[in-house]
C-alpha cells in the first residue's frame, strides 16, 4: 500500500504543474499525459525498428522513416516537456502539434504516405489542438493539415485532385472535433460562473455568518455580565434538566462551588446542597411539572432560607420548551421577623383569650343578676360589653388560627360529620348576626348528598361560618343563600352567593392574602383584621381542595368551595 502510494506520488508530480490559471493547468497537465502517451509509443516504435532492421524482416528503406520520427518524436517530446512544465503550456502545445505533423510527415514514405497508408494520421493533430486550444484551433490545424497534404502531393508529382478527396473527407471529422471542443468551453464558462457565484455566496454566507457570530459573542458577554451582576441566585436548566449556567451568586448562597454546580442533572443538582427531603421534593417538582409553577415557593437549605421563582423558556417558533430558568433569592432574615412575627400574634391572643374569657364570666354573671339585681338600662350596657367581647375572642380566635397555620401545627381531623348539621349550626350562629342587618339567610341542600362524609366537622364549620360573616360584612341590601350540593361521585361543593358591593376584578387575586381589605373605608366601617378569607384559603387548601370566586360590582359575589367526598 505505501509503494503505490509513493508511486502515485511521483506521477502526480511528473504531470501537474502549477498554475494561478485552472484551465492552463487543466490543459498542461493534459499535455503531459499527452507526451507520456505519445513519448512510450515512440519508443516502443523505435525499438520494434530496430528489431526488425537487424532481423531484416523489411526492406531498410521503409523501416529507416519510421526509425528516424521516432528518434525525433522522443528528442523533440522531451524538449516540449520542459516548456510545457517552466515556461509556457500555450507555446508547448502549439510546437507539439507541429513536432506531430512533422513525425507523421517522416514516419513514412511521401509517396505511400499521400496515396494513403498514413493519411489518417493528420487527423491527430486537429483532434489535439481542438482539445487543448480550443474550438477555433480544429479549424486552423485542419488548414494546416491540408496544406501539408497538398505540398506534399506536389512534392510527389501527382494530380492536384489526389489530395481534395482526404481534404474533404477530413472536414466532418473537424466539424464534430470543433463542437465538441465549443461544448466543452461552454460548460466550462458555466461552470467558472457557477462557481464564481458559489464563491460569492460562500463569501456573503461566511460574512453574515462572522457577523451573527460576533452578535451572539457580544450577546452571550453581556448576558453573562448581566448575570455575573445579579445579586440573586441563578441556575438554568436544559430541556433535559441538567444545568447548563450557574451566576456566582447562587455559589455564594449555597456555599458551593460553581464547578459542582453546572453540567449535572437535576436529581444531582439538589444533592449538591444541604436541602432538606422536602425542600428537594420541592425544587424537583417545580421544574419537572411546569402546570404547578408558582413564585415565591419556599426552601430550606441549609441554615438559609431560599425564596424559589421558576420561569419556563419557550422557543416561540416551534411553541416548545427549550430550557427552565430557577431565581434563588435569600429571604432568611425575612423568614425569621415572619416567625418572630407569628410567635409573638400567637402569644398575644393565647394571652388575650384569658381575660377575654373571664371578662364574658363576669358580664354574664352580672346580666344573670348573681351579685344583686340590674335595671333595664344596666342590662343593656351588659349586652353590649357581651357583643364586643364575644367579637375580640371570634378576632383572637382567628389570630391564633393563623399563627398555628403559619407554623404547621393546625392539623385537619377525619370523622364522621352529618351534613344537614353544617347548615343547622351555621344559622344557629348567623340568623342574629343577618336578621340584625336586615338581611335574608337562605339555604339550600342537594337532595344527593349523602347523609354522612368525612371531614373536620370543626374546619367545614368554619369554613361556612367566616365565608357567610364576610358576606353579611359587605351586603347592605338582599341577602345571602347558602348552597350545599354534590359536583360529581367524587366531589361535593359549598357556594356561598351574596347581593353585596362587590370585588373589583383586579383585587380578587388578593382578597385572600392575610391581613387585606381591598379597600380602606371598608377597614373603618366594619372592621376586623382581614383574617376571614385568608384562613379560609388555608384550611381549604388543608383539606386538598379549592376556592373560587365570581364577582360582579354592585351584584354581589360568589364563593365556591369543591371538596373531596
């Protein structure tokens, strides 16, 4: 294998020869096949001469014309060969044609030559020059030729007609040679132009290619300085979730290495931390299910606590997901004041609930006459202080409701509760409160309700008890109907539907945040912590349900709670 390749070495560098021109390359190198060609035969000629003149097979006369073109031919080819590979290829080809018309002119005797034995042999030379000179060069080699045949008919002293019949014989041979030759110039123009545009196009290509290159070096730098220079977490996350980018800041909070960070799959990448089971649940499920994407979710890691934002990147032409992008953001101090904040809520009313309560004792006995009797004017001051303290235990009892809900400690009991019960309760402690208002409270009950489900008779209760108090809070006029039914085999449903003023629509994604009231006045005129909706929202949620609303300005508004049976 290497010989031949060694020998093709050698032969490639005996024919090419370099050019800054193609199609002078193309026709030098040509030309050395050529001469290699015609240099071989030559001397196979020669040598069968020589043969035969020693053998004396022939007469010495013939063999001596053949003998002598051949030794000229192999004399005159090696000359042309050094021309056509350091001088001039054009000059090389035009003195191999006439080197060819001279050798066919020895190689044989006039007489036998004209008459025809090696007539045919003038028609190389026109073959040739249509080749490597082109189309036009058939032609005037066809010319030459035939002056050749006619001197030399001449020469021998024949009849000037002997030559016209090759002459003429040889014109459709030029004819092909010469279309053929303008063929191939043709395709070659076409082909130069092909590839004159294709160069063209490459170089366009390759400039807009280097343009869009250097956008994107100058994009992807200022993304990373911009990146770099976030004070928050960063990591991104591939469509297979492995990260793929990780800003220093997220290094910092973590207290690792960027290194350990980046190229790793998910499950690895919350193993790099000290997260919590929970917390790495958490993080999983917020990038492997986009549908449950929420803000501000969460996480403990380590000894800090780490606000989760999850945000999807779309590839807008094909509508798919082509990455997520995760934003760390240390909330630490914020979670110790929310703590301090619920501790100190929960200590206050489980301290208020005390004197509250002996507060209520002590009216009551007095209402009750124990220490002496009262006047009329006496009880109605008692009612009153009953009123109001029975409204701060209803405030402290929501208070310590949603400290222990913000601590986790507010667990939800399953146990039998009968339904028509829900709705018995809820008027034994609502009918005062609305009839006092001037208000209807209307109930209504699917007669496909089972008798029985399971649940926290306590939580449901309050649950209806707070979301038909803040109904009665903002109606003024009309009323509220309660309806208990069932959505489906699996479901049942609590609409509370009042006449009341109404929520604007860009306030109801709020109205279950803790301590809200979407508007001021309303704080004023009736009251409370805003602490009614938020528990709802909570023990909802609790029970692995959800929470509607409907809300018309001056309607009224309507709360659905779906449970599960």
């Amino acid at each position: 294998m290497a010989s031949n390749n060694r020998v093709q070495i050698i032969l490639n560098s005996f024919l090419e020869v370099s050019s800054v021109d193609p199609d002078d390359a193309r026709r030098r190198r040509l030309l050395n096949i050529i001469l290699a060609t015609t240099g071989i035969i030559s001397l196979l000629l020669a040598l069968a001469t020589l043969f035969i003149i020693v053998a004396k097979i022939t007469q010495y006369q013939d063999s001596i014309f053949i003998l002598i073109a051949s030794f000229v031919s192999l004399f005159g080819l090696i000359i042309i060969y050094v021309i056509n590979r350091y001088k001039s290829g054009t000059l090389a080809i035009n003195l191999f044609l006439f080197l060819l018309m001279i050798v066919i002119t020895l190689a044989d005797d006039p007489i036998r030559l004209v008459n025809g034995r090696s007539l045919y042999l003038f028609i190389l030379p026109i073959i040739i020059a249509g080749v490597l000179l082109g189309s036009k060069a058939a032609f005037i080699f066809y010319g030459l030729s035939s002056i050749e045949i006619i001197i030399l008919t001449r020469y021998v002293e024949l009849e000037p007609t002997e030559s016209m019949i090759p002459i003429i014989s040889f014109l459709l041979p030029t004819t092909i040679i010469w279309l053929s030759a303008r063929s191939l110039e043709q395709a070659l123009r076409d082909l130069r132009t092909i590839n004159t545009d294709l160069d063209k196009l490459v170089a366009e290509r390759t400039h807009a290619l280097a343009e869009s290159l250097t956008r994107e070096h100058i994009e992807a730098g200022r993304n990373q300085a911009i990146l770099n220079s976030i004070a928050d977490g960063v990591v991104v996350f591939n469509a297979d979730n492995i990260s793929i980018l990780v800003n220093p800041a997220l290094s910092q909070l973590t207290e690792t290495p960027v290194k350990n960070m980046t190229g790793i799959a998910l499950y690895e990448f919350v193993q790099t931390g000290e997260l919590s089971p929970a917390s790495r649940g958490t993080i999983i499920g917020l990038i492997e299910h986009p549908e449950k994407i929420e803000a501000g979710v969460r996480v403990e890691w380590g000894k800090k606590t780490l606000s989760v934002s999850i945000a999807r990147v779309q590839d807008t032409t094909i509508n798919e997901n082509i990455g997520t992008v995760a934003v760390f953001r240390d909330v630490t101090r914020e979670a110790e004041l929310e703590k301090m904040k619920n501790t100190f809520v929960a200590i206050v009313s489980h301290e208020l609930r005390t004197p509250l309560n002996a507060i209520m004792g002590h009216v009551e006995m007095l209402k009750e006459s124990i220490f002496g009797s009262i006047n009329e004017k006496q009880s109605a001051v008692l009612e009153r202080i009953m009123v109001n303290t029975r409204r701060l235990l209803a405030m402290v009892g929501d208070l310590l409701d949603e400290a222990q809900m913000k601590a986790g400690k507010l667990s939800i009991q399953k146990q039998p509760v009968v339904t028509t019960s829900l709705l018995e309760n809820l008027h034994n402690t609502m009918d005062k409160i609305a009839k006092d208002k001037g208000l209807y409270l209307t109930d209504e009950f699917d007669p496909n309700m089972p008798e029985i489900i399971t649940g926290d008779s306590k939580r449901l209760q309050q649950i209806l008890v707070n979301l038909v108090s803040n109904s009665v809070k903002f109606t003024e006029k009309g009323g509220i109907h309660i309806r208990i039914l069932r959505s489906d085999k699996d479901h049942w449903t609590i609409e509370v539907i009042d006449t009341g003023s109404g929520i604007p629509d860009q306030e109801i994604p709020r109205i279950f945040e803790t301590f809200l009231q979407f508007e001021s006045f309303t704080t004023r005129q009736h009251g409370g912590f805003g602490l009614g909706l938020s528990i709802v929202k909570q023990l909802v949620e609790l029970m692995n349900s959800e929470i509607t609303v409907k809300s018309e300005l001056d309607k009224g508004s309507t709360f659905t709670v779906t449970l599960p049976l």
